[in-house]
C-alpha cells in the first residue's frame, strides 16, 4: 500500500458505515420477505451482503494505517431507512416488486455515498485508496442495475 499521501479517516469511516447500513438493509429485506413469504431473492441479498462485508474487509488496512479500527455502527440515515422500508413493504402491498423498489432506494444511498467520494478531489486519499473504491462502486452499479432489474420484473 502506499503512504505517501494520508488517508482520510473520515472518508474511510463513511464507506465502511455504508457499506455497514447496506448489510443491515438487506438482513432487514430477508426478514421481510420471510414475514411476508416472499424469500425468493434471499439468495441474491445475502450475496450482496457478503460483498459489502468483503468491502469492509478491503477498507480496513486503510484504517488501521492511521492506528483506528473500524466503525461497527451505521449510519442515522441507514437506521431510518430499515424503518422506511418496512412501513413501504406494509403499505405497498407486501410483494417482490415493494421489497425490491425498497432494496433498491439502499443501493442508491450506496451509490451516491460513494460517487461523492470518487468526484470529490479534496480527499487526503492514496491513489490505491482511489482504485479500491472505485472498484467497489463498479461492483455495487452491477448489484445495482441487478435489484432495479429485478424489481421491473416483478
């Protein structure tokens, strides 16, 4: 890795609390397809699950070159769209295409976290620091593209 230019705390704190909201939105989606006996995308929510777990992963020596450990929480605005998405689910009619749109909503939230990273110039950043997130947000457009498609086919 390169050190040459200091890695921004923050920076790496928001993706990794991201990527931690990600996780939970989608454990949140199982649970609901469950209650609602719809758990024909578990497969795909638990894939993406262990993806955002292999980000963190990928994301941590960036933390622990700065002598922190990552963050276990996630983000206020994570915690408040688990809540949304519930409520969207009951009232929409309990079905795939309530629980994708919702799945959906949290790949947005991941994309834009992460697209203001990569178009952001002021980040103290290493340029392999740059090339992991932007890795990592190509991998989550695929993932995003997959949730929206599937939700038009519902």
């Amino acid at each position: 890795m390169e050190n040459t230019v200091v890695n921004d705390s923050t920076l790496i704190n928001d993706l990794i609390q991201i990527n931690n909201d990600r996780i939970a939105g989608y454990q949140k989606a199982k649970e609901i397809a469950k209650h609602y006996k719809i758990e024909d995308y578990n497969g795909i929510f638990n894939e993406y699950i262990n993806q955002s777990e292999i980000f963190i992963q990928e994301l941590k020596p960036y933390l622990e070159i700065q002598g922190e450990t990552k963050p276990h929480d996630t983000m206020i605005s994570g915690k408040l769209f688990r809540i949304w998405m519930e409520i969207r689910t009951a009232i929409s009619g309990n079905d795939k295409k309530s629980l994708l749109a919702s799945c959906e909503q949290g790949e947005d939230a991941f994309k834009k976290t992460y697209k203001e990273v990569v178009e952001n110039e002021g980040w103290e950043i290493t340029h392999d620091l740059l090339l992991l997130i932007e890795k990592q947000l190509a991998i989550q457009l695929d993932a995003h593209g997959y949730i929206k498609t599937l939700r038009d086919q519902a």
